[in-house]
C-alpha cells in the first residue's frame, strides 16, 4: 500500500474515487455507496469478546498443551513412525520447523506440538497451523491456510485401523499413560479419519471434522463414545438422503479475522468467538471440566488470532495499473470488500452477510446447518461450547460474508469451497474450468498475472482417473458441495480492468 501512496492521492485529486468509498463500518458515518449488490446485503453487528494475552497465545499455540492428548512423543523419536504420523495428521514430516519455538518444539515441523498432557505423559499432536500454517512462495506463513496439507486418507488417521492389539502395543516401551494416549488417538483418529477423507489436497475436511465430533460426544457431558451418539442423515430440500455428504473447506486467512464480526464463510459464530475455535480440540475432550480448562487457554489463542495480519505482496506491483484497479474496485467491489488504506484506522469492512441468490456460490456450507444437518447445530447451542459462541446460520438468513481482501493474493484456490484456481478467474465467471487440475504443489510456483495456482483443464471425471497420486491434484467441481458457479461481479470487466483490479489486489 505504501508503494501507492502518491496513485491514491492523484486518484483523489482526480476526484475520480473521493467519497465514492463505501463507509458502512461500525464508526457510525453515513454510508455514500452508490446503489449495487452490496444493498441486499446485511449489516453483522460487532459483539464484545473476552481477549487475553497475544503473547502468551502465540506460546500456547506454537507449544503449549491445548489439544490436551496426543501421540507418545517416544513413537515420535522413532524416526521410522515420523512419516506415518505426519502423513496420518496430513503433513509430511520433512515441513519447515518455526524459528522462535522452544525446546523439542524447536526441532519439529511447525504444525505439531510436543507438550506434557496433564496425566504427565509426553505427547504430540497437531496444532492449529496444520490447518492454518500455509507457504508462500517458499515461507511459512502463520496464519495463511495450508492448502498443500493432504486429508485424502482422512485427519487424524496413521492408517493402523484403530488401536494396536496389546501384545502389540505391549512390545513400544510405553508406560500406561502413554499407552493410554497411543489408543485414544488410534481409535479415534480411525473413526475420525474415515469421516474426513477429502478428494482433493489442499481441500480441508474441517466441516467434516466438526460434524463427526458432534456426532460422537454426548451434548451434556462431552464424553466421548466410539458407537455414534446423535447419528445424522444429511437430507436436501426435498427431505432426500444425500448420499454423497462431502463437505469441501478452504481454510481462510487468520488475518481477516480481526474485521469480522461474525467468523466462518456463513458468518454463523455469534457471540464470544472462542467457542467455535476450540471445538478442534474436543477430539481429545471427554467431559466439561477438561472442556473448561481448554476454554481458559484460548482467551489467549484468541487474541493471538486477532493479532495476525496479512504479509505483504513479496513481488513486484505496476502502481500505475494498480491506481486503475482502484478506482474500479471502489466502484464495483468496495460496497461488499471494505476499503483499504495505509493506516489500518482508515479502513472500514462494512460485515455483510450476502444472500445465497445473490453471491450464487455454492449453497451447501450455507445450508449445512439449515437444510441439512439442523440437529448439529442445536447439539452445539446446547453444548459447552455453545455457551462461549452461539452458531446462527440462519441470521437473518443463510449467505456468505464478502471476506476483507488483505493479502487476497496468498490465499489460492479461491471460494469457500476452493473451487476457482485464480483471481483472473474469480472475476470472470463464464471461463471457470468445470475440472482443474493443479500442476504442482511448489508455493513459488505462482500465477503473477492471473494471481493463484497455474492450472490445466481435465477432460474427464475425478472418480475415472487409476492413478491416485494423479486423481488427488484435481479438483472437480461437478461433485455437490464443489460447485464453482456465482460471483459475477467482474462479469463485465474488460480483461484489461481485470488485470488492473488484479494489480491492486496485490497491494493490500
Ligand atoms: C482440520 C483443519 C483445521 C484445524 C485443525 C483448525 N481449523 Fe480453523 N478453520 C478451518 C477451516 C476449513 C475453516 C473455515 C470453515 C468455514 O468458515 O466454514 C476454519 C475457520 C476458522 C476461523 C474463522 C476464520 C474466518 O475468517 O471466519 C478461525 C478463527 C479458526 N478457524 C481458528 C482456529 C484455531 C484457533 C484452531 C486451533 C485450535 C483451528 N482453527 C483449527 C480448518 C481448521
Ligand atoms: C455483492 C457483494 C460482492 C461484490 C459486489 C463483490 N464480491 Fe467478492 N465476494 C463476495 C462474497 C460473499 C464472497 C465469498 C463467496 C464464497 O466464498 O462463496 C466473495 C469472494 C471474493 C474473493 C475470494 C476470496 C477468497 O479468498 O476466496 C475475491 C478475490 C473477491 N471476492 C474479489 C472481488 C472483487 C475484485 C470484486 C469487484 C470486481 C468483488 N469481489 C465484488 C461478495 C462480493
């Protein structure tokens, strides 16, 4: 942004872009936004959250004890089970460590934690970055989403089937806690593994996850039963079992959390944001006061979360063509987007929850918890967590909130649901490819001019392709949930301003 500085300033003198910016932030100042489809919008109100400390967040998160069980950190010091258990968490065990971790921690790929769990038993277990770690151009970038983490054979599952039969398990050199941590993961990552499998890399099981452990804890007490508690049958409009219920996520940006009101695509947490957060670690939670103990740390989780912000664009920008794009992103795109400015005071994110018929993006994730899977919903509002954050999917209705676009340009494939490979693309409907796939999983490997993934067109259905390590790159967008219709809002763009709006994406 500092970089455009002077194109602003000759945009505003032009008067060309002076008070058409959008102002319907939470500072009360009147909204001059033209008329457009931002009007059909819905303002999310903000509410007050309960923050603690981001320093000791950023401890807790890159070290600390939350997820509570794990794997035996002597498996782990067995280098011939690395691979397993990292393939198993849907990482490779040769990931970047983090500079600035302590002790073991130091030495591990940044998305595992060792830690001591309460029973005193050493463990590791994933942290939140497996999901929210990704690399740019080369560089872990904490927060951004990790959209090379491969969940095709499922979260949390190394493959043994569940737990080691005991003569077996009697042969590792574990003591009975550690022994009792060992199973507890097999087991459950087994029953959680086959839930989660995804068709895709990059393609996050994290509504799938959510959906198998509600499904697995009582709602009152939060103990955990291998058998499924409150069994669920995904039903469509018509009240037709859905049989293919695959839900498809793209882990979004830390760093657009601090300007939204409401988290998730739908914008359905409501209330103190912790609660929905920490429901990835009920997979090791198996009653309210462990629960609670959790709940304690993430009141710094939370702040450190608030605290991140977007990186800058590490390649060069044309500030002629990215003043252009300015001027028509304010026209088309800042009623929905917000306004971007050096100093983060001058920016406003106006909150707004779409209407499906609107944004026309796939409904599913929308409707998960409306149509076809209400009973989850009222599990979590009546849970534990649902005491800390409230999941509202239909307030006032079922939509999509336009995500603030800082750091846009890290964050390929694009959609909820990752179904467009490129910005290029996102902003031009009709050229969408029905089947993609991704030609290769190298971060420096990046698309300047169409901002995302270089990508080739497949001819034929995911499903047909023998080869897995091939039929795992595409990404087919035919399967439901998948869609990649709607978002027509540079439609009309010439290629020209496209690549001009393009060039400004890269400056925020
Ligand atoms: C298995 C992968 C996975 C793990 C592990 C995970 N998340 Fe997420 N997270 C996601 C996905 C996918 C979404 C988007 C879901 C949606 O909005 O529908 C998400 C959404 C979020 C959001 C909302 C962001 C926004 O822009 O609205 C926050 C905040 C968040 N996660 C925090 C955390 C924290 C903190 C942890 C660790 C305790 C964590 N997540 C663990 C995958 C994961
Ligand atoms: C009517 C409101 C609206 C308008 C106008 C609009 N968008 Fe969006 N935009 C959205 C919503 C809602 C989403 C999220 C949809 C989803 O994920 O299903 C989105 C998603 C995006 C994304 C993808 C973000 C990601 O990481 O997946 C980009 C990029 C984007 N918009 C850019 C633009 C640009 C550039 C314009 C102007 C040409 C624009 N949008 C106009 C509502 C809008």
């Amino acid at each position: 942004m500092r970089r455009l500085l002077f194109c602003v300033l000759a945009c505003a003198l032009l008067s060309a872009c002076a008070g058409s910016g959008p102002n319907t932030s939470d500072s009360g100042s009147e909204p001059t936004t033209p008329a457009g489809p931002w009007n059909e919008g819905v303002h999310l109100a903000a509410e007050s959250q309960e923050r603690g400390d981001p320093v000791e967040g950023r401890r807790m998160l890159l070290g600390g004890p939350f997820m509570t069980c794990g794997i035996p950190w002597k498996i782990w010091e067995n280098p011939a089970f690395q691979g397993l258990i990292s393939q198993g968490f849907g990482g490779a065990a040769n990931a970047p460590t983090l500079p600035g971790r302590e002790g073991k921690n130091a030495g591990l790929p940044y998305y595992l934690n060792v830690f001591t769990a309460q029973d005193g038993a050493e463990v590791v277990n994933a942290n939140c970055l497996l999901c929210h770690g990704g690399q740019f151009d080369g560089r872990v970038v904490i927060g951004l989403g990790n959209a090379n983490a491969d969940f095709t054979g499922g979260f949390g599952d190394p493959g043994t089937g569940g737990a080691l039969p005991p003569e077996v398990l009697a042969t590792l050199g574990l003591d009975d806690k550690e022994e009792e941590h060992f199973t507890k993961m097999l087991t459950r990552g087994a029953i959680v593994g086959e839930a989660t499998a995804m068709r895709t890399i990059g393609m996050n099981p994290a509504e799938m996850l959510a959906v198998i452990l509600m499904v697995h804890h009582d709602r009152d007490t939060l103990e955990w039963s291998d058998e499924a508690v409150t069994p669920i049958v995904p039903r469509d409009h018509n009240g037709d079992v859905i049989a293919d219920y695959k839900l498809t996520s793209d882990p979004p940006p830390w760093w657009r959390v601090h300007k939204k009101n409401a988290p998730f695509y739908n914008g359905m947490a409501r209330g103190d944001h912790r609660g929905t957060m920490a429901l990835a670690t009920s997979v090791c939670v198996d009653d309210v006061e462990q629960a609670r103990q959790v709940d304690t740390w993430f009141r710094d989780i939370q702040a450190f979360v608030d605290s991140v912000r977007a990186p800058r664009y590490p390649r060069a920008v044309d500030p002629l063509l990215a003043a252009e794009g300015e001027t028509l992103f304010s026209g088309n795109c800042a009623g929905c987007h917000g306004t971007y400015a050096e100093n983060e005071d001058d920016e406003t994110y106006p909150n707004l929850l779409i209407p499906l018929d609107v944004i026309g993006t796939d409904p599913a994730v929308a409707e998960a918890g409306v149509v076809h899977n209400p009973e989850l919903v009222e599990w979590y509002n009546a849970s534990f967590y649902g005491e800390i954050t409230q999941m509202e999917p239909a307030d006032p209705f079922p939509g999509y909130m336009p995500p603030p676009l800082d750091g846009v340009w890290a964050t390929a494939p694009f959609l909820h649901n990752g179904s467009v490979p490129t910005v290029d693309l996102l902003l031009n409907s009709s050229a969408r490819p029905t089947r993609w796939r991704r030609v290769d999983l190298d971060t420096t490997n990046f698309d300047e001019e169409a901002l995302g993934w270089p990508w080739v067109e497949v001819g034929v259905p995911q499903e047909e392709i023998e080869d897995e390590s091939e039929r795992k790159m595409v990404y087919d967008t035919t399967y439901w949930s998948q869609s990649n219709a709607g978002h027509p809002f540079g439609d009309h763009l010439t290629a020209h301003e496209r690549r001009a709006v393009i060039e400004y994406l890269k400056t925020l």
